[in-house]
C-alpha cells in the first residue's frame, strides 16, 4: 500500500508519528497502534528523516528496512498512522476469507466491487 505522504509534506520542528517495521517492533505481542512512537524532526535529507528520540535517530521515509532490519513508516498524525494499521490488517484478513458460506448473489456483488476498482482481473 502506498503512503500518501512525501517529502514535501515533512517539515524541520515538526511533530510526526511513527509506526515501527521489521525489528523495530516489539516482540511482546503488544498491538502496533500501542507502538507508535510520537518525535520531533530535526533535520531532513534526500531520502532519511533524522529526528529527537535516544533510540530512532534516522530512517528512510518511504519505509525501506536499513541494514539490522530496522525501519518506521512516517505520518502526519496519529490518527492517519492507526488508519494505515487497521487497513493493513484488514487487508490480511481479506486474504484469510472463506466464502464458500456465502450466498453466490453476495459473492458476485463482492467481485463485482473489486472488479469495479481493478483489483481483480476480468475474463
């Protein structure tokens, strides 16, 4: 999924939000929403934003893992942050659907839904 942000949104003493990647989160079963890690920028470059915290000093904006498999996607407020969680989430749960329960009338609804918005293929 694509983040609707780029460098031109991010500003020096700006508030952002961050969600943690690969090794940056934590390994105790906590929900992501709760690791959101909210800091201060104090410098960009052409393609790392550097921030305020002891632990994050640096990361790539577009959400690219560095060497240790350590990385954090930004976003402008905690609210879009949580969005972009719940939507990855349904997305996996999409994948995990089992329509064999459903009436062919829904199921064709629902592919016509997705074919409508060039997520699936027509024949």
């Amino acid at each position: 999924m694509k983040l609707d942000t780029t460098k031109k949104d991010f500003n020096i003493g700006q508030k952002i939000y961050l969600i943690p990647l690969g090794n940056a989160k934590s390994c105790r079963n906590n929900k992501l929403e709760d690791q959101i890690k909210e800091v201060v920028i104090e410098k960009i470059g052409s393609t790392k934003i550097y921030v305020d915290n002891n632990f994050i000093k640096c990361f790539d904006m577009n959400g690219k893992l560095d060497v240790h498999n350590y990385g954090y996607l930004p976003f402008l407020s905690e609210e879009k942050a949580i969005e972009y969680i719940k939507l990855c989430n349904f997305i996996i749960d999409l994948k995990n659907l089992n329509f064999s329960g459903l009436q062919q009338e829904k199921v064709l609804k629902i592919m016509d839904f997705f074919e409508k918005e060039n997520l699936i293929k027509k024949d």
